[in-house]
C-alpha cells in the first residue's frame, strides 16, 4: 500500500485524488490531509 500526503484537498485536484484513492482502497491509503 502506498500512503500519499494531500495539501490542499478542498480543490479540484485534491478532490479528484481523494475519488482516486477511494476507488483503490487496497493500493492506496491517506497520510496527511489539508484543506
């Protein structure tokens, strides 16, 4: 599993990676998360 930090999750960008990462949740998991 691969943990990612997201700065800055409120964007679009931040969001889309979030729907990314809820789509895989046996790849990828959330480390730290802003907004």
């Amino acid at each position: 599993m691969q943990y990612v930090t997201i700065l800055g999750s409120t964007g679009t960008i931040g969001q889309q990676t979030l729907d990314v990462i809820s789509q895989h949740p046996g790849r990828y998991g959330v480390f730290a998360l802003t907004a």
